[in-house]
C-alpha cells in the first residue's frame, strides 16, 4: 500500500467532526433551546379577538332602552396590500386620497404583519357595497363589531355612552386592549364590568403571508365571546319621554324617586341630547359639538349643579326643631310681612302663625325663628349649629348618595369651622347665618339630593340609597336583584305629619293650586325660589304624592323659572299624574301642560 | 460474460442500501414541505412529490444502465468528457440563460440543465484520470500544474457564470489530494486562510495581529523550545510597536493606527529573517514568510471584501458571523430555518404536522432548505438519523476507496465522498446557521432530477468501478 494510506483515517476523522459539530448544535438548538418553540408559534398564530355584544338595558317595565347594532370596521394588512384602484375605493368610504394613504402609512409605520384600522364603523350600506368589490383590495377585510343604538332619544345622561378605551385604561386594566369600547359615563360605567361581558379569541394558523389557513388545534383553544349581561333599570320609560317633552327648551332637572325602595323612576338634566348622536363615525364630530355648546348639554346638572335649595328646605329646619323639640306644632310666631326683621317675609298673610300654615305660606320670619331656636337650644351657637348640621346630613344632604353617579357633586353643607374661618371663632351666631334658615346662603344641593330629601319626608324619616339598576340578568337568564342601603333620619316619623300636613295645603290652598293641584291625587309639596345674580331666579319644587303611602317623590329645578310655582311646580305635579293616573285629566290640566311644553326659557336675560 | 454476471452480486449492496434509504426520506421530507390538502396523495404528478417519484424512478434507471456500462469506459473517456465539459461550459456563458443571477443553465424545450453539475463529475474523472498516470508524481512541480490547470479552468468558467455556489464546491479536491500525497501544510493554510478572513471581519486589526504575532511564535517555541527566545522576540515585537505609537503620539505625527501596526510587523519580520539567516534556521524563514503573508493579507480583506464580494455574499457573510442582524432581510430564510428546526423539538411535530414548512415560512424548502422539513417534523431524533446516515455512506464509501486496487478508482472514490461530504456540510451548516447561504443541494433529499440525477451518476459510476476492482483497467 501507499505511504499516504494513513491520511484515509484523518479524512474519517474530518468527517466525523463535522457530523458531531452539526449533532451538537441541532442538540442545543432542538432540545436545549426552547425559545424557537415560542417563535414558531408567534410565527403562525393569529389570534382574532371574538367581541361580545354589550348588555341589553330596559327600562322598569321591560321596554329595550339600548341594544346592539352591528357594525363593520374594515382593516388592513399592509404586507398583503398590492396596487388597486384607490379612487374607487374612496369613493366606496367617502374619504379622500390623502386620508387613504395617511391611514394607509400609518398602519404600515405599525406593523406590517399585523392588521390595522383604516376605517371605523362603515354603515351597513358602505359595507354592502364594499363586500362585493373586496376581492379587488388584498390585504383589505372588514371585522364587525358592535355599536349602541338607542331605543328611545331619552335618559342620554343616566345611559351615558360608550367610546374606545384610553391608554390609562389599558395600564389599569389588562382586559382591555387598543380599540376596545368601555362605558365613559352613567350606567354604561358604572356598570361597565357587567355590560362588557368577556371577549373571546380564536386561534387560526397563517401562512407566510400571513392569510388564513384554518382553526389551531381544531379550535380546542379559542373561546367564545361571554355575551354582556343585562341590565333593567328603575326608570319608568314613559315618565321619562314625558318629564323630557315638559322640559323641553328649559335648563333644569328633574329627579324622581319611588320612595319605598329608592328607585329612580325619572332622570332628567336638560337640555340633554340625543344618545345616537355619540355613536358611529360622526361621534368625534358631534361629541365636540356638544362640547362646544354654552347651553352644556353635556353637563349633567341632576347630580352635579349646584343649586340652593331655597323654601324647600324650610320642611327640613321645621323638622329639626320639632325633633328637637324647640317649637311644637302649636308653636306660632308673628310675621309683619315685607318689613320683617332680620328676615322679611314675601308677602302678607295672617298673624301669629303656626307650623303648617308657616309651611303653607313659606314663612320667613316662621323659619327664622324656628331656626333660631334650634342653633338657641345649646348653649354656644357653634355647638347648636353642629347639632343642626348633623340632622341635615342625617336627610342624604352634604354626601354623595349611591354608588352608580359619577361625576356627582356631594353639595355641601358647610361645617361650623367654615365660619370660625369666615368670622373668627365664638364671632358668629344664629343671627349671622340666617339665611340657612330659608334655605339660601352656604347650603348647596343637587336636584338627586332633593328628590332623595323628598323621600325622606315621603317614608317618613327614612331613605333607600337612590339607584337607577334594579336587577342584572346573565346571558343564561339568571337575575340577580340588586340590593341597597337604607339609611334612617334623625327625625322620627312622628314628626313628620304636621309638615306633611303643610305640605299638602301649599298645593290645596296656596296660589300654586293652579298649577299643581290635580283632583283625586293627595300631592305634598313645598315650592322654592332660588335667588340668581345672573338672571331669572330659579324655578324649584320638591314633592311626594299620594299622601298616604307615597308611590312617588320629585325634585325640579327649572333654571330662569322664576318662581317655584312658576314651572317646577306644574312640571312634577304633571309627572306625579301621568305617573299616578297614566294620564293627563282635566282640561286646566291639558292646557298647563301645553303651557309648560310650550315655555322656552333657554334665553337667560329674560325676566318674567 | 461470466464477469458481466458477477457484477450484480460484486455491487456493494450497503451503499445501495444507504443510497435508496437517503432518497426515499428525500421523497417523504418534499411530500412534507409542499403538502397541500387539495393533492394530498403523495402519486399526484401535479405536484413537486409527485414529480420528485418521476426522477427517482429515472435515476434507478439511469444507475442500471450505468452498471451495465464497463468501467474500462470511464478510464479511457474521463479526458474526452472533461473537455466536452469544460466547452459546455463555455457553451452556456455564451448560449445559456440567467435563472437567479447565475447564467448557467442550457435551456432546451422544457428541459433544463446545468453544465456545473457535470463539470464535478468531469473533474473528478479527469482528476483520478492524471493521478494515476505513470508519470504523475505530487511532488513534482509539473504534476502540480496540471492538477491546478484540471481545476483551475472549471472552476474559472463557473465563477464567470457567476455561481459561485458550485464553484466553491471544487475546493473539496484538495482534501482528495491531501489523500494522494498533498503536503498537510498546504490544507493548514488553506484553513488558515479561511480563519484570518473571518477574524480580520470580525475584529480590529490590532488584535487580530497580535493573535497573529503571538501564534507565530508559540509555533516557533514548539519547533525550538528555547523559552528565552521566544520571550526576546516577543519583546522585540511589543519595543517597536510602542515606540512608533509612542512617537507618532508625542510627535503628533497623525499616523493611522492600523500603518504603524503594518510597520512594526514588517520591521519585526525583517528583524527576526535577519536572525533566521545568520543562524540557518529555516523554519523560522517559513513561519516569518507565512506570518508577513497573513498579515498583509488582514489588510486586503477588507478590500476583497468590500470590492470582489457581491453586496448579497457579503450580507450573508456578515449575518453569519454575527456583525449584522436582519432577520428580517438577509438573515430571513436562516432565521425561519432555525425556527422551523429549533421547533422541533426532540422528538418532532411530527409527519405533516410542521406548522412552518407547511406554510411557506421557509423559502426553498423542498430544494435548498428540505432539512428544515426534517427538523421540524422528526425533530432531533430526525436529523442525527439524517447525518448519521450521510456519514455512515461518506465512511463506506472511503472504505470502498481504500480497496480499490487502481489509483484511477480510489481517486475517483475519494473525489465522490469528498463532493458529498462538501455539499451536506454547506447545506446542513446554512440550515442552523454555521455556513454563509450558498445555493447548493442537499444530495439525494433536495427536489429536483438534475440534482438527484447528477449525485446517482457520480456514486454509480464509483460503485461499478468498485464492482470491478478485481479486473485490471488497462491505460
């Protein structure tokens, strides 16, 4: 053999280096290394996020208030894209070239691979006429999605509406993702956790370019969208279109409570809008429409004006002190009309009075003295006033009530510190902080405060903490009642009749019986006129009916209204009949009716 | 005639055996990459699978008739096919047409057919041809020369065709005539070579010369272990080099770094050949003249790089060595590859269950990248299989070399062993990533009937001449 025969063996040897050098790296790269397993799957997983349909909401007496309707957001995926006719998709989505193309740079600038939207919520025609050119647009396809539509054009406020979530949204809340829908205001948020329902996803492979080519693991993966629960409300639909037609072209708002369990049959803050304003494309556009409106239709003035409660609130200083027990019900005091001091009384009735006729007559001088008492009835004023204030908070004032309002104001009963601030301590007295006596002055409420004060009187010392969702029912049709707080007044339900009493005569004996008396109906009420540096006084009314055994309380605030009896009064007197009696009786009743509906107060500089 | 009987029964039917079992998986592994619902049967000709079962079935065809053919045939013909190739390769610089860069296919009808494929096996006879020839000494000059002349031209012809890929595979020769007497100082360098042209990519030219330097005299230590020496020369080395930064620094000079680097080299060189020549020594004449050689050529790196590599060589150059990443880009086809491998776990995903090749992640997976296809499906298990196998051949197949009693067979042999062993250590090596992307098939498992066609005739042949080795071959 030849002398090189030995070199046979160092060619094996290169040989079988290279082999173990490749076993050794196919080694770590197929069993050490688990990361491409992962790659491998990022590679050919596309999840498509299946999204549920929002809860239903009805109104008390199961009419549909909102529902679903379906609508189509066409995407992109800039990788699949290849030339196509743009102007005539334009013209299909009514968008400009410019807009196409900025869409267009935007989703490639995201992703490539991923799809993104280039246009939201296509109407159901657009999307029509879309489907059939689609196959001319590769890498175009439509995902549905679904948007509110409302029932009715009423209760925009208690609704509140749906809008994308924000990037402080997604940080705080793993569940949502970019482009996902939560509720912004009103029960859409509060109850947002039970509407959204869960969102599905399902697994599909994809090829290298990134088109479908089936279900992953025969769909053991995905899972379905949880539909939204439903919610049915307190409101009484009927009541709302009609407190919503009355109120029509007045600032205000009008609450109504069903005493016995807190239910809120009627929210109204006007002017308001149409709900279908803020879904679908215009939403942006309309949104800063009425963002841009000085009559602030976005405002929901039901729980977060700031009104005075004006003699409304005398019921409650009367109640305090019979409680008290600083004046009986026999208690008279004298009124000298106009000229009266320190507090002067609107007009001249008869003298010395007593505690339902001062209710009858919203008294001045009456409550003056009656609150005198009160702060009098310990021996500092700041203690007296203390005491005084821990009854008016007992009566739902001064606080946030329920947990369903956001954006609600808790008014504000000052404390006695406000005036040791104002006046320096032991520097003021009852005589100083008067005109808490007639309701005006430091004391801020909310119409919802009111309508829930209302009820306190209704039940007699008690309130149920005022709520607007009665009931939530699952996907399964499985209800679960929801329950509420009772909160119980300092005031004890024996006090309470010969207010009542006063109550009923304003609206049987007083001037307001032409407004607010309706035969057969035992309404107890009490009017307010709420002083305004800025124009008309302001309109107020709180009342509950029947007398016995109340079905309804209401508080009404017509701004510019004047006088209590003016509007406030005819509006929640109408309510409580249509509520009561289903409808409107008497013809001076139909033609106050017609007159309120007709009155147009949205000029602020009118007088009378 | 009782020898043309003995032929079947003297056939190594091992090979064979390895031969049909590498071809079949190739088939399986295709039948994987393209698999497509709609054609799943694995006969459908409409489909890469089924096609693939045409051009097996011609190959055990064509390796019949090429048993039947006398090997004294291939002896007396490797000259005139060698020539017949190298003017189809001129042929088709002038005719052919361009598929992918590379103007090296002759297309005729619907036939394609590249003349690089057959120049290997061209080379190979003309190679075993010469070797075995009276007057062929590896020592002598002359014998060089022709042998370099055998390769040289095909090897020009294809770089002008521009595929570089094919060109790259006649480097394996040298291992062949390693096998034959070439000097093992010869293969050194050339791995030498190859090692400087990665380090100077990858590092600062300081460095890589200080590596040079440092190599240069451990080596020399070893050959005359005076540990005194070698520390004077290294002191020699670091004295220059500091005092021509040290002066180029205080005399603000503004040399470039990298000249005072060459310089020093250079006048330590000739320091140390001064050395050498005074006191005889010659294999420090050799190492100064291979270290001056490196070295100059760290320099010229970056020019062959930058000017005679082509931008996509150079990408994937520098992709596999690290410097850039583009997974997206250039690194893509690897970067799916290692996934669609890595995947596949231990075990695998299993038959036509691979999620990457079934759809599409990895290009030329039925050609050039089908070992994805049993990485992903048969997992770690598979490819050890895979290459366990190749190797079990590439061993037969030297142990069939080694018994051959003529030169002209065992040259040829080797030459089929040292060709396969070549392309699967490019194409598996690009698959996980430890070889740049060269476009060159796996043997036996790549789709397509030139390829396969191609690998059937070389070890055939090989496998006829070894079936005959008793009878002499005359010249």
């Amino acid at each position: 053999m030849d002398k090189y025969a030995k070199r046979q063996y160092i060619i094996g040897v290169i040989f079988a280096l290279i082999a173990i050098i490749f076993i050794v790296r196919l080694f770590s790269l197929q069993v050490l290394d688990s990361s491409y397993k992962k790659y491998a799957t990022r590679n050919v997983l596309r999840p498509v996020i299946n999204y549920p349909a929002r809860g239903l909401i009805y109104d008390r007496n199961g009419d549909l208030l909102v529902y679903n309707k379906a609508a189509y957001d066409l995407l992109v995926t800039p990788r699949e894209v290849s030339a196509f006719d743009t102007t005539q998709l334009c013209s299909i989505l009514k968008i400009s070239k410019d807009e196409l193309v900025q869409e267009l740079k935007k989703a490639r600038k995201y992703s490539r691979y991923k799809p993104s939207v280039i246009v939201k919520q296509l109407s159901t025609e657009m999307y029509a006429m879309l489907q059939e050119k689609l196959y001319k647009y590769p890498g175009f396809f439509v995902q549905t999605r679904t948007l509110r539509e409302y029932a009715h054009p009423i209760a925009a406020h208690m609704l509140g509406y749906v809008g994308e979530v924000n990037q402080s949204q997604i940080n705080k809340d793993p569940y949502y993702a970019q482009g996902d829908y939560i509720g912004i205001t009103g029960i859409e948020r509060a109850y947002e956790k039970e509407l959204r329902g869960h969102k599905g996803v399902s697994y599909f492979l994809v090829d290298v370019h990134n088109r479908l080519k089936g279900a992953y693991n025969e769909g053991k993966n995905d899972s379905a969208a949880v539909l939204g629960n439903n919610l049915t409300t307190t409101i009484d639909a009927k009541l709302q279109a009609y407190c919503e037609l009355l109120m029509q072209n007045k600032r205000g708002a009008v609450v109504a409570i069903e005493p016995s369990t807190g239910e809120i049959l009627c929210y109204f803050s006007g002017p308001d809008y149409d709900a279908n304003l803020l879904v679908g494309r215009e939403r942006s556009k309309n949104y800063q429409m009425l963002l841009a409106d000085t009559l602030k239709p976005l405002t929901n003035r039901a729980i977060s004006a700031a009104y005075s409660p004006g003699s409304t609130f005398k019921t409650i200083n009367a109640l305090i002190a019979l409680e008290e027990g600083t004046i009986t019900p026999q208690t008279t005091f004298v009124c000298g009309g106009p000229g009266t001091k320190p507090i002067s009384c609107t007009h001249h009735h008869e003298s010395p009075i007593d505690l339902v006729g001062g209710i009858r007559e919203s008294c001045n001088p009456y409550f003056w003295n009656t609150f005198r008492s009160i702060i009098g009835n310990y021996p500092k004023a700041e203690d007296g006033y203390k005491k005084w204030r821990e009854y008016v908070e007992s009566f739902g004032l001064g606080q946030r009530l329920g947990t369903e309002f956001y954006g609600q104001s808790p008014g504000n009963i000052p404390q006695a510190s406000y005036y040791d601030r104002f006046y320096g301590r032991h520097h003021w007295n009852a005589l100083t902080v008067r005109s808490l006596a007639i309701g005006q002055g430091e004391v801020i409420v909310t119409p919802l405060q009111m309508a829930n004060m209302a009820a306190v009187i209704a039940n007699r010392g008690y309130y149920i903490d005022p709520h607007l969702v009665k009931s939530i029912s699952d996907p399964d049709n499985n209800i679960h009642q929801l329950d509420f707080k009772r909160s119980d007044c300092m005031v004890h339900a024996d006090k309470f009749e010969q207010v009542i009493e006063g109550m009923q005569e304003v609206i049987d004996q007083t001037n307001t019986r032409y407004t607010a008396h309706v035969d057969g109906i035992e309404i107890c009420g009490k009017t307010g006129t709420i002083q305004n540096t800025h124009g008309a006084d302001h309109s107020a009314f709180i009342a509950f009916a029947p007398k016995n055994n109340p079905k309804i309380a209401i508080a009404a605030y017509v701004e510019n209204g004047v006088w209590g009896a003016r509007y406030a009064a005819p509006i929640a007197s109408l309510m409580i009949e249509k509520y009561l009696n289903d409808s409107i009786g008497a013809p001076n009743r139909l033609a106050t009716e017609k007159r309120m509906i007709e009155a147009n107060l949205l000029n602020p500089n009118q007088k009378k | 005639m009782a020898s043309r009987n003995n032929i079947w029964a003297n056939l190594d039917w091992l090979t064979i055996g390895f031969y049909i079992l590498l071809v079949f998986m190739g088939w399986i592994n295709i039948y994987a990459a393209v698999f497509n619902e709609e054609h799943s049967s694995i006969l459908d000709m409409s489909q890469r699978y089924g096609k693939q079962l045409i051009w097996i079935i011609a190959a055990f065809a064509l390796a019949g008739v090429l048993i039947l053919i006398d090997s004294k045939f291939y002896v007396s013909f490797a000259f005139p096919i060698y020539l017949a190739t190298i003017l189809m390769l001129v042929g088709v610089l002038l005719f052919g047409s361009e598929v992918k860069g590379a103007k090296s296919w002759f297309q005729i009808g619907g036939f394609a057919f590249q003349p690089a494929e057959v120049s290997k096996l061209a080379t190979a006879l003309a190679l075993a041809r010469f070797t075995s020839s009276y007057n062929f000494k590896i020592e002598k000059m002359q014998s060089i020369m022709v042998i370099g002349a055998i390769l040289a031209i095909p090897v020009a012809l294809i770089f002008l065709q521009n595929d570089t890929g094919s060109a790259l595979v006649f480097a394996v020769f040298s291992l062949v005539l390693y096998r034959e007497g070439l000097s093992g100082t010869i293969l050194f360098l050339g791995v030498l070579v190859a090692l400087v042209f990665i380090l100077t990519l990858i590092l600062q030219p300081l460095v890589t010369i200080s590596l040079l330097t440092a190599a240069a005299i451990i080596i020399y230590y070893f050959i005359n272990p005076k540990f005194l020496l070698a520390l004077k020369a290294v002191a020699i080395a670091a004295t220059i080099f500091m005092a021509l930064w040290l002066s180029n620094t205080l005399l603000k000079l503004a040399i470039d770094t990298n000249k005072i680097i060459l310089i020093s080299a250079i006048l330590a060189s000739i320091i140390f050949t001064v050395y050498a020549l005074r006191h005889r020594i010659n294999q420090l004449l050799l190492i100064i003249g291979i270290y001056l050689m490196l070295v100059l050529m760290t320099f010229s790196v970056d020019y062959v790089f930058n000017n005679i590599l082509e931008l996509h060589q150079r990408a994937r150059i520098e992709e596999l060595l690290g410097i850039k990443s583009d997974p997206l880009g250039v690194g893509y086809n690897v970067n799916q590859s290692k996934i669609a491998i890595g995947s596949g776990g231990l075990a695998g995903k299993g038959f036509l269950n691979g999620t990457q090749t079934k759809f599409n992640f990895v290009p030329e997976q039925s050609t050039d990248f089908i070992f994805c296809t049993v990485g992903e499906e048969w997992g770690f298990i598979g490819t050890t299989s895979v290459i366990l196998l190749f190797l079990g051949l590439l061993i037969r197949l030297i142990f069939l070399a080694e018994r051959q009693r003529s030169v002209f067979s065992r040259v040829y042999g080797y030459s089929v062993a040292c060709i396969l062993f070549f392309h699967l250590t490019i194409n598996i090596g690009m698959t996980i990533g430890l070889a740049p992307v060269i476009g060159i098939p796996l043997p036996f498992f790549s789709y397509g009937g030139s390829s396969l066609w191609s690998f059937t005739i070389l070890l055939f042949i090989f496998l006829r001449l070894d079936a005959s080795r008793m009878e002499k071959l005359s010249y």
